[in-house]
C-alpha cells in the first residue's frame, strides 16, 4: 500500500471525513432512540460520498491512468477494443 497513492488525495480524504462525522452523528442518534437523527446521519454520510465525487470531478482526485501507447497499439492490433 506505500508504494501506491490510493486514497491519498483531498477528494478521498474530505469524503472520508464527511462521511465519519455522518457515521458518528448516526450512531449517537441510535443510541438516543432518535429516529430523526440518525437518519440525518445517514444523509450526512451519503453527503461524503457525494462531496467527494464532486471534488475528483473537479480534479482534486487520483488522476486516471494513462495507457501506454505501445500497449494500446498492441491491443488495437489483437482487436480486443471491438
């Protein structure tokens, strides 16, 4: 996992975050027998989600892997794009 940059961009870690707080609302809520919260926790943990897809949109994400061209060519040649 060192050698690889997974998850280790604002995207993921502000999604991240977003969604603990929501998680943590959540089960507060839960433990309170308070129905209203806790679904209010949950939407806040949807809202990491959502956030955070925004934001790799936005390209504060992992960028995408960029095909070499000699491997595209490669399978262009195979016909394993049709």
């Amino acid at each position: 996992m060192a050698g690889s940059s997974h998850g280790h961009t604002p995207a993921a870690w502000t999604g991240v975050i977003i969604a603990f707080i929501g998680f943590c609302v959540a089960g507060a809520f839960m433990v309170k027998a308070e129905p209203l919260g806790f679904w209010a926790g949950m939407v806040v943990v949807a809202l990491g989600g959502v956030v955070g897809l925004i934001m790799r949109s936005m390209g504060l994400g992992q960028p995408k892997a960029v095909e070499h061209p000699a491997n595209a060519a490669a399978r262009a040649a195979l016909g394993a794009d049709a």
